[in-house]
C-alpha cells in the first residue's frame, strides 16, 4: 500500500486508496483561477498528480502560478485559462 504524505489534500488520499487502481481513459478537467499554493491551487495539483499516477489524464486549465511546474512534472497537461473578471470577483 502507497503511503499518503501529511498535508495532502483529502482528494488525493482518496483517489490513491481507491480500490479500482486503473484510471486509464479517464479524463479530468480542473478550472480555477491560477496555480498558487493556496487550498485549490494545491489541491488540483495533487489531484491531477494522483490521477496520472493511476492511469488517467489530468488537464488544468487556468492561469499561471507557482505550481505550474509541479503540475506538469507530475504529468498533468495545463491549458491557459485567464479567469474573467466577473468569476474571480464573485469567487473571491
């Protein structure tokens, strides 16, 4: 059994200790605003990086971010998104 590092965002945890391993032909898309280390710029990183590890495809669409490298190492594919305007201000 894979060990969960402390710190690791719930949805991570769960993907890895899911009992159907293989992920492959799975695809998710994540939508959000940047990459920056905050609660949902980390956790759609270890997501994607969890999904990779299991077979699927990861793709984040959003801005740009400090871990955007992170993102792409762990071989998620990322398609700039700029969040408009009126979505990040309601969100935020």
């Amino acid at each position: 059994m894979e060990q969960i590092m402390p710190g690791t965002s719930p949805s991570r945890d769960l993907i890895l200790r899911s009992e159907d391993t293989d992920l492959q032909g799975v695809c998710v898309l994540q939508i959000l605003d940047d990459l920056e280390p905050h609660g949902v710029g980390r956790s759609a990183v270890d997501v994607a990086k969890a999904l990779v590890q299991k077979g699927g495809r990861s793709v984040i669409a959003s801005g740009t971010g400090s871990l955007l490298a992170e993102a792409l190492v762990g071989g998620s594919l990322h398609e700039p998104y700029p969040c408009p305007a009126p979505i990040r201000s309601a969100c935020g």
